[in-house]
C-alpha cells in the first residue's frame, strides 16, 4: 500500500493510508495528477508498494504547502482514511479520549491532582455503563477523590474538571 506512511504539513503531520485501489484514484485526483493513476509504476498495488519513497515524496510535497485541517478535509471529502498526528498536549486535551474514560484524576504525590491515563478495559467498562473500575484496579483507581467521583457516578470529577489534562512527567 502506498501512500501508507505520516506526512508534514504547514502547522503539524496527518497520517494517510490507502487501503484501497479507490483511495489511490482519489489522491490521484486531488494531486491533479491523472498520470499516476495509469502510470506502470503506479498503476497496481504492488507497483505502488515498489514506489513506495518516491509516492511519498509527492504525497509530501502537496501536503507540506497545506495546514492539517486542509489536507484532513479534502482527504475525508475524497474517502481517503487519515487521521491527524496529535502532540503531547492534543492527546491530553483530545475531547473524545475525554468523553471515553481515557483519563482518570489522580492525587500524585509530587504534582498534585492529575490526571493519568486509564486502563483500557477501565474505559470499556466505563463506555458500557458500569462506572466502577475493575475490582483489582490500582489505588489511584479506587481511592481518594476519583473513588469519591466514580461512587457518585462521575459528577464531582465533571465538576472539578478545569482546563484539560496536564500529562505527569
């Protein structure tokens, strides 16, 4: 597959992956570059595999000129899967790992209250009603404000909630 790989754009990195030969008609198309649709070294799967650093290199250059928003939007309105790269602060402030239990409150011992990341079948747990983690969770899981939260089903942690995450380093 190719393109396949994280691409730079004018304020950040989209990821791009082509898992389809219609993907590849729709960079095609948003490249305004048809003689890579019908190209021998572009034409099939395994010829693009081949091509691979150079697809890169011109998947990279029309990107580079575009912001993250712009290249996600026309690939998204061209069924292209992508995705953003996120940094360190975007993922702690990501609204949808929020929304799915991802980040717990924890009273860190050195940094104050923080959060910290979840384990993942603590937000499946969470996703599917039970708002209780599992019964062998760590301490920072059961104890203090977060158990106080979870134990009135979340609505002091919402409550207390300011700002987004600050990751504990």
């Amino acid at each position: 597959m190719a393109p396949y790989n994280t691409y730079s754009c004018s304020d950040g990195y989209v990821a791009i992956f082509t898992a389809a030969e219609r993907h590849w008609q729709s960079i095609v198309r948003l490249l305004g570059r048809p003689d890579l649709a019908t190209g021998s070294d572009y034409a099939s799967t395994v010829a693009r595999a081949k091509n691979m650093r150079e697809i890169d290199d011109i998947v990279g250059a029309w990107t580079i000129g575009r912001s993250k928003d712009e290249v996600l939007r026309l690939l998204n309105e061209a069924h292209v899967p992508c995705a953003p790269v996120q940094d360190g602060a975007q993922v702690a402030c990501d609204p949808h790992l929020e929304a799915r239990g991802f980040w717990v409150d924890i009273d860190h011992p050195r940094a104050a209250a923080r959060a910290c990341r979840s384990r993942p079948s603590d937000c499946i747990r969470r996703q599917a009603g039970d708002p209780q983690p599992r019964a062998d969770a760590g301490p920072a899981h059961r104890g203090g404000a977060v158990g106080d939260a979870w134990a009135e089903g979340g609505r002091a942690r919402q409550a207390a909630r300011v700002g987004c995450h600050q990751p504990v380093t």
